[in-house]
C-alpha cells in the first residue's frame, strides 16, 4: 500500500482474478448490515470536553426509522450501480475510455465542437432518491451522517487492461455538491468541477470551454461522463428550498440532474425542504427520475423516543453545566412547545442557555426561565416557529396560512401538498373538500 502524490488514500496491485467476476469496485462500496447497526452509524451526539468546548459545533442526529430507510436506500442503489460499472471489466474499461476522451477532445483548436457522443451505462437506470426534510431540524447533521456512513475519500488502484499492461483506475466513493441558492445550473456546474478535482486532482475545476460549457444536455453529459471516469458511488445534492426550486433556473438544473443519474445509473440524492418538494412538482416529468425512492424525515414529536435522546443529551452536554439539579420532568414538553420538535431550534436554545450561564448564574431552571431563554436564543426563529404553532393547535386552516407563507420550508409536507395549486386556484386541499361533499 502506498500513497500517490498525495492525491489518493491507497495503490493496489492489480487484482489477479479474471475482472469479468472480480469487480474491485465493490471493495469501496458500503454495507447493509441491520437497522440496528444503522441506528449506530446515523447517530451523531458530540460530547462536552472537559475544557468546556464541545467536540463539534455540528447539530446533532438521533436517526428515526425515516433515516434507516434513506441509507437502506442508498446502499442498495450504490450497490447495483457499482454491479453495472465494473472497472476491472474490459468492456466498462473501453466506457472509461470514452468519457475521458469525450470531456477532453470534444473541440477542435478553435473551440468548435466536433464530436459529443452521449457517453452512458447501458444497463444503468435511474436511481434518484428525494429526501424531504423540514428547514431547522437539521438537514447538515442527516447529510454529514450519510457522508460517514458511505465515505467520501478518493481512491486509486490498478487493473489489468485487454492490451496488456495496467488501466488506472479512480474511485471516489461520494461527492456532496449543494444546490445552489438561485438554482443557477452554472454556480451547480462549477461547484461539481471543484469537488471533484478536489477529490482526484484531476484538474476539473480549471475547464473553461468543452462540454461543460454548452447547452444543458451536453453539460449533464460532461457531468455523467465525469462521475462514469472516476466512478462515482453517489452524488448528494443538500440544500433544495422553495425558493431555489421553484425558478426556471431550477428547473433546468433538476433536469439536467435526472439526466445524470439516467446516464450514468449513480444514484443521485437531494436534500429538499418541504415546499421545495411541493414545489419541484410544477417541474413535471424533469424531476421524476430524481424522485424513484421518496424519503420524508418528519420534525421529532413529544412522545418520540428520539425526542426523549435529544432533549436528554441538550441537557446533559449544556444545562448541566449551569444547573446542578436533575432534569426535571416538564423539561420534555417545555422544551417541544418553544421548538416544535426541530433539532436545530431546541439545540441553539441550549447553547444560549449555556452561554448565558457565564454571564448570569441561576441556582434552578424553571418554566419560567426556560421560555426567557426561548424568547431571547430564538428570536430569529419567532415566524417560523409560530406559524407551526398555528398548525399544530389548530388556530387556522392550513390553507389560509398559504403554500406561500415565508416560513412554508419548515412545515409538514402534508401541509404544504395540500395547498399546492391544483387547477383555476384551487388546492388540492380544497378540492378534497369539494370532492368529499358529493353525494
């Protein structure tokens, strides 16, 4: 084993068996091993060190059966796609060849473009799975979970090749590419050249004409054929919100992404707020591809037992430390009616509680002083939080408050499906009504 320029983690020797049965790629490849065991890797709770400082300022994630399934998935769909790409295969090897030659030879000295053949896996299909998950109860904590549960390192290796000699061999086992905020196919574009020259010190990141330069389907070609070259595991996508989404931008940029995961068969998983998975509907047949496995990770509710391991963890890593008596038996409850179940509201509400600490000591933590901590740590946070109170006590019908409200990312997905516009302004809400009246 040895490092290569420093740009990869391992060199292996060539594999000695015929690469029609021995696919090296599934070396690098993730593993199902019970749900129990993906309770244990999903789960992220960093302790206080005894310095004061925490081990990561990250949120953290106690995984509900919603996240098992989204890495049951994801094993699952990495898994057949690396059976299909098998580099040590003299046929795959002549597809690798192809999309190397395609990103760098598609245009002559004066930057005309000459040849574009569409570089695919036959056998590939798509394979997008799309994750809704409510703003504030920590999408970055769920992704960073599956990024250590199906690794993100770079490696290379060496195969035997039909014309004698060794074919070099790349493998990067995931790659998260955010989208981006106005839903530029562009900004996405450059930001996926980055990562994976990142990744491989391939020099991606310094294109500037080629493939990746043109028209939509030729840069989701130029993107397949570049994932097909290194061999790609899996594409994260975080960071999808209504606003993003909804735009023309957005729509193409989802487009050209189902086409990726067409081409290639390397499941690609987005990351989208509640409304922006209402919203990615008026996309029509662009986003199918990407939703063929629908993942919906709900805010946590009081009588969950992950609410039970969060609350029990914020009080232990911060109110511990500035409160010396047990957690008191409202802590639970109190601590959901100020959060509404998100793990990022309840979590800065901790911190504030531990901060304030230095500043202003108090001997017990009551109601009281529980909601004062509340109304200060989350006062960003005061639309948001009351408009999911409105839902949840039933102040107001969901439709009233609108698909269109500010604050519309954070709320239930059955929500914001419901007051999505069905025809002449309607919701599907409404026509539900309309329907359930008929005699």
């Amino acid at each position: 084993m040895a490092t290569l320029d420093g740009i990869v983690d391992e060199v292996l020797d060539p594999a000695p068996l015929n690469g029609r049965k021995h696919n090296p790629a599934l070396d690098y490849t993730p593993l199902w091993r019970s749900r129990f065991d993906a309770l244990k890797q999903l789960t992220f709770d960093p302790v206080r060190r005894k310095s004061g400082l925490m081990e990561s300022d990250g949120f953290p994630n106690f995984p509900t059966d919603d996240q098992v399934r989204l890495f049951y998935e994801l094993v699952t769909n990495i898994t057949h796609s690396r059976l299909e790409r098998n580099p040590a295969d003299p046929l795959f090897q002549s597809r690798l060849y192809d999309a190397a030659s395609f990103i760098a030879d598609s245009e002559d000295v004066h930057g005309r473009r000459f040849n574009s053949p569409v570089v695919s896996v036959p056998t590939s299909g798509a394979r997008g799975i799309w994750v809704s998950i409510p703003a504030g109860h920590g999408e970055q904590a769920v992704v960073s979970a599956i990024q250590r549960c199906i690794g993100t390192s770079a490696h290379r290796f060496y195969a035997d090749s039909p014309a004698g000699g060794r074919f070099d061999i790349s493998i990067v086992k995931s790659l998260t590419v955010p989208f981006p905020a106005t839903g530029s196919p562009r900004t996405f574009v450059d930001t996926f050249l980055k990562q994976m020259d990142t990744a491989v010190s391939d020099g991606s990141s310094t294109y500037r004409t080629g493939p990746f330069r043109r028209d939509n389907d030729e840069v989701a070609n130029a993107m397949s054929s570049l994932a097909i070259q290194h061999n790609l595991g899996a594409l994260l996508v975080p960071n999808l919100t209504r606003k993003a989404v909804k735009g023309e931008a957005g729509g193409v940029l989802l487009g050209m992404l189902a086409r990726f995961t067409e081409l290639s068969g390397i499941p690609v998983v987005c990351f989208a707020t509640t409304a922006a998975t209402t919203a990615s509907d008026a996309h029509g047949k662009a986003v199918h591809a990407l939703r063929r496995v629908p993942v919906s990770i709900l805010a946590l509710q009081l009588e969950d037992d992950q609410w039970f391991f969060l609350a029990d963890y914020l009080w232990e890593n911060y109110f511990r430390f500035r409160f010396s008596h047990p957690m008191p038996d409202w802590f639970l409850k109190e601590l959901w009616r100020h959060t509404q179940g998100l793990i990022e509201p309840a979590t800065k509400l901790a911190a504030y509680a531990y901060s304030i600490g230095e500043i202003t000591r108090e001997s017990e933590l009551n109601e009281s002083l529980l909601e004062a901590y509340a109304h200060s740590a989350l006062e960003l946070d005061v639309g948001m939080l009351t408009s999911l109170r409105f839902l949840a006590n039933g102040l107001v019908q969901s439709r009233n408050l609108g698909f269109r409200s500010d604050y519309a990312d954070s709320f239930p997905l059955q929500d914001n499906q419901m007051n999505a516009p069905l025809f002449y302004g309607e919701t599907i809400s409404t026509a539900l009504e309309l329907l359930e009246s008929k005699p």
